[in-house]
C-alpha cells in the first residue's frame, strides 16, 4: 500500500470511528470528503483536527495536500461538528458551485428575460433598503433640520481685496465651508460642529457614499478558528490595533446654554448650606446654535439630583436608584437628559463669599475618575446616526463643573470625553490613577482580557515630537471643551421665584428644611394660593413629586393634561385640570393635615377618653390600623379624625 502512496486514516468523532483511504498527494479538500460520506453528513459543518484537544486544525484547501500536513499511515485525526461552514474554503467551493450552476441556468434562459424581472428584484431591493432602515434609530429632531442646512459661512466684500461691484463674488468674498482650516485658524475655533464634520466626510467626489462611522474597538474579535482562544492564542486577525490618541476635532454640541441663573442658585444652595458637594443630572432640549455653523446647543431647564452620599471631598451614587420615571416624566414636558453637573467648590473666605481655585492648567481640569464617569455616561446615551453602522456614533451628553475661577469666584466648566475615550471605558482599558487625579493608567493585559497598547505624542525638552506609552495617560488627551453659559435675556421653562424659600424642596436632600413631604407640599400651596394655578405647578421637582405620590394619591396617570398645559403653557388646561377629582381629594387630604396641625399647635396634650384607650384605631382615609398612642396616621401620616 505505500508503494502505490495510499494509506488508511482513523477518524474519531462523537458519532464513532470510522476508517477512510486515501492518497499522500490527495489535497484536503478530498480529505474533508471523504470524512463527509463516512459519516454520511449531508453538509460540511464539522472540522478535523489533528490533536485529541481541538487543535492544529487541518484546514480544506486544494492547494494544500496530505503529505504536506505530516499525515502517516494509521494517523488518528479528530472530528468536532461546529455551526457553519468548517473554514472560507468550504464556503468558496459551495459558492463556485453554485455560482457555475446559476451561470448555466441563466444563460440556458437568457431568451425569455424580460423587464418584470428586473422590476420585482428592484422592488425587493427596495423593500429591503426599506426594512433596514426602520431597523435602525431615528435621529433627534435637530440633526434631521441640520442636514436640509448648508452651513457655508457668507463673507462680506473686501474693500481692499475685492475688485468687482456689489454684485459681483471672488475667492476674498466667497463662501466658505465650516471646516475651512484658514477660517478656523483666524477665528481661533478649536472644535468644529459635528455636523460640519459630516459635511466635509460627504464633500467628495463620491458624496459620502463610502462614509461609515465605526467605534473603536480594544477587544478580540471572536470566532478565530486559526488558534486557541485568548491566552493560549491570538493572531493579527482576532488582534485589537494599537492606538494613538489624537485631539478629536469636531464635538456634538458646541455649547451647554441654562435658561436663567436660578436654575444653578438653587443646585448651588445645597453646597451653601451643608458645605457637601453634589452630582445632577441635566434635563432640557437640543436646538440649533445660531452663533456656530451647523452647531448644536443643549438648552439645560431643569437639574435633577439622584439619591447620593456626599461630603466635602467626595459624592458617591447610591446604587439601585430607579430614575426611569425621572425620564418618563420629562418626555411628556418635552425634554430629555442632556448632561451631568457636579460641585467641586472649597471655601476660601466665606466673609467674601469666595473659593479656591484648584482646576486650573497647572493641575487638571477634570480627574481620570470623572472622565471615566463621563465616559460611562455618554454611553449610555449614545448620539443617533444614520451614517453608522449600528446606528449610533459619539455621545451629546456633556459635563458641567462648577469650580472656582482665576478670580476665586464660582462659574462653570463645560466639557465632553472623546470617542476614543468612550470606547476605552467601554472595553474596560482606562483606569483612574491612585495618587495623581490628572493621569489615567490602561490596563495591562491578563489571562481574562487583552488591552490593545494605547500611546499619545508630546514633545520632548528638545521639541522633537516623541510616542508615550499610556501607562500612565495624561487625560487632557481625552477632553473637548464645551463652553457653558446663561443668555443675556433669561428663559423661562419653570417658573423663577425671587425667593429660595418659596421654592418646592429639591428632591433627595435629606437635610432639615429641604425635606420632600406631605407637610412640605401642603405649605407650598398655602404660600402660593394668590398665583395663578399654571404658576404654581410650573416647577420641575412639585410634578415629579406629584408624579411618584403613589402611596397616598396615586397621581400619575392623572398627570398627562397638567404636564402637557405646562409645557405649552396654557392656563385654560391647566385651571380645567384644577377641577378633576383626582386634585379635590388631595386639597382635602391637605386641609385636613392643616386641620390637625392647628389643632396640635394649640393643645400640647390630647385627651383620649378611656373607652378608646384600649382599642387601636383605624385611619379614614387608607383604613390602615394604628396603634392608640399615635395621633397621626402611620402610613398616609394624616391626622387621626375624630367623630
């Protein structure tokens, strides 16, 4: 049998052993077939291997041969079934086949082709294209108004350059692109719009038929069938890129705008009062900027402040705080979460009213926790758009730090982590340093994941221009600078009291005064029984108050009209919202706990006769059970009603 090159090979699998003969100068492709009709699989969804754990994969080849793998007489090679085709050239050979079947056909019918045909595939294809983009995320509102947009920046005629009439236009007077570099440099504009971004990927020749907005990717791809899988094995195809972090030059919103400066008094009177720093999440609107080409703005109207612990130091989320109805209540207003802010404030001289300026360029702007925090953020609310693949590209959520300025007053510092950082914190490669807050580390890697090497460019003492390892990892490699401010003419989505104190509570603050309540709404209604009932209820915190008051009165499917005259601020809706039962019920539950509260006021003792004495009593209004000694309901805390 050697002398003719046949041999015989054992093939073992789940399914048993079988023997196969075949030839040294047989490629294995004919190998891969003959183990096919020994053990009559009607595909070629396995693969042979020639190691008992799975490894040295024999792959099907026709340029490849027995001889050429080491195979000998009476080898044993091992048989895995696995989904899909054992490796591409299988794929390539079923493809061939059919591809040269479908060239017979075709050309066998060539003579009765007709434009039906070509009609129902177009209308497929067109069903198709149609289905798929349903699949994928629609757009805010503002992108879809700034792609109808042109963005080209209108010069006026140079006395001195231009020689034509005011009719005429020449390169000193034309327009320009938003990306102009020429006109970036003279207006000193660091970061272009996003939009403007898009423009100049579909300027081209092509019109952006070719753009496509990918994420960085740090971890392996899957399903490498040429080795064993990370640690064992890794191969310049499953294999992560380096990557060197560049300046992003676009950014998603060009400017962070709050209605009025109450809305960051009121976040700020929290800090003035306990000395604690504080974390909120933004809630507004994006619009289009007037003052920037193609650029977007986030209108802030309302800050929200999650259940946290804080000191002077530190603030910490507290987990499983359920904000969905945050959300769900801000959508029926017209809003949506636009941000984050937080406090990072120290006194210096409270007699002056100033504070200590720690973020500065000779320290940090923000700490390699924040951004990692930021970044966590931003992924988890992406940017919509439709020239990416999965949708999704980028993050309009900024960050907002109020701080301390060269003049030791406080103001505010807006800002937005790159893409590459979002990726970076969504592979789980940054981590923030334990002694210096203006480095981050990348991770090394373990036998549990592979971190991709990760460098940045600076200049050396002698101003040559030299790679850095990102271990450790300056974070202003990550930052965009998004400007905050407030408008010179103040907004008003919410009602502006010239009083804090006649302010409903803020949610969360567990201090004394700023306690969310029974007693604390009953109290605001009383003071504000001479405004008109839209004004009242024109406060962020009173509706979501309102809106998680399932307890005593649920609330929240009644709230639907009185959100919406809010938002369109119409007083008719909201006086005929005034009179529904749901509204009554609780203007009685209030005058009854003012009732009591009257009554407790002036009678420190309460007689209680002495038949009642030793029963419990049931509450009126919930019918919960209470034991005698209470005076004041243990559930719904309304007063004990005496009859």
């Amino acid at each position: 049998m050697s002398g003719t090159n046949k041999i015989l090979l054992r093939i073992q699998s789940a399914h048993g052993t079988k023997r196969i003969e075949t030839e040294l100068a047989s490629s294995t492709r004919a190998l891969y077939e003959l183990a096919k009709a020994a053990f009559q699989f009607d595909n070629y969804e396995f693969a042979l291997f020639r190691e008992r754990n799975f490894t040295k994969e024999i792959v099907s080849a026709g340029s490849q041969y027995v001889k050429d793998i080491g195979l000998k007489h009476g080898d044993m090679i091992y048989l895995r079934e696995v989904e899909g085709p054992s490796t591409s050239k299988a794929t390539e050979r079923s493809a061939s086949a059919s591809s040269l079947a479908s060239s017979h056909s075709s050309s066998a019918s060539l003579a009765g082709f007709n434009t039906d045909a070509v009609a129902s595939t177009s209308a497929k294809s067109s069903s198709f294209a149609a289905a798929s983009s349903t699949l994928l995320p629609q757009e805010d509102v503002v992108d879809v108004e700034l792609y109808k947009q042109d963005g080209r920046i209108q010069r006026k005629r140079d006395e001195k350059l231009c020689r034509h009439n005011s009719n005429g236009c020449c390169v000193h007077c034309s327009p320009v692109e938003p990306w102009d570099e020429n006109y970036l440099k003279e207006q000193k504009i660091k970061h272009f719009s996003f939009h403007s971004y898009l423009k100049k990927l579909t300027s081209g020749a092509d019109r952006g038929k070719f753009v496509a907005l990918e994420d960085l990717n740090c971890k392996i791809k899957t399903g490498c069938r040429d080795h064993p899988p990370w640690p064992k094995g890794i191969c310049s195809k499953c294999q992560p890129s380096a990557i060197t972090l560049n300046r992003q030059q676009y950014r998603h919103v060009d400017n962070v705008m709050f209605e009025n400066t109450g809305i960051v008094e009121r976040f700020l009177n929290y800090w003035r009062t306990t000395g604690h720093q504080r974390i909120g999440y933004l809630y507004g609107t994006y619009e289009i900027h007037p003052d920037v080409p193609l650029g977007i703005r986030a209108r802030v109207a309302a800050i929200y402040e999650p259940q946290q612990e804080s000191n002077r130091d530190t603030i910490r989320l507290l987990d499983g705080a359920d904000d969905g109805d945050v959300d769900e209540m801000a959508k029926l207003l017209g809003l949506q979460r636009v941000g984050w802010i937080f406090t990072d404030l120290l006194s210096e001289n409270l007699a002056n009213g100033t504070v200590k300026h720690v973020r500065n360029i000779k320290t940090h702007f923000l700490t390699s926790q924040e951004c990692i925090l930021a970044g966590h953020l931003q992924n988890k609310h992406p940017n919509r758009c439709k020239y990416s693949s999965n949708g999704y590209f980028g993050s309009k959520f900024v960050t907002v730090c109020v701080t301390g300025d060269e003049k030791k007053q406080v103001h505010m510092e807006g800002y937005a982590v790159s893409a590459q950082c979002m990726a970076l914190v969504r592979d789980n490669c940054l981590i923030p340093t334990k002694d210096a807050p203006e480095l981050g580390y990348i991770r090394e890697s373990t036998d549990k994941q592979y971190v991709p090497d990760v460098y940045y460019k600076e200049k050396d003492v002698y101003g040559n221009e030299v790679q850095r390892l990102g271990r450790p990892l300056p974070v202003e490699y990550l930052l965009v600078d998004v400007p905050a401010s407030t408008p010179l003419v103040p907004l008003y989505t919410f009602l502006e009291r010239k009083d804090a104190k006649e302010y409903f509570p803020v949610e969360n603050r567990l201090i004394d005064g700023h306690i969310q309540d029974f007693s604390a709404l009953a109290s605001y209604l009383a003071k504000s029984r001479s405004m008109d009932f839209l004004d009242v209820v024109s406060d962020f915190h009173l509706l979501l108050f309102l809106y998680r008051m399932e307890d005593m009165l649920p609330m929240k499917s009644q709230l639907g009209p009185l959100l919406e005259a809010v938002r369109i601020k119409d007083k008719a809706l909201a006086n005929e919202w005034k009179t529904r039962e749901v509204w009554k019920t609780l203007e009685e539950l209030i005058a009854a706990s003012s009732h009591h509260d009257d009554g407790s006021m002036s009678n420190d003792v309460e007689f209680v006769p002495s038949g009642d004495a030793e029963q419990n009593w049931i509450c009126s209004f919930c019918t919960f059970i209470n034991s005698r000694e209470l005076s004041a309901c243990e559930i719904c805390n309304l007063p004990r009603s005496r009859q």
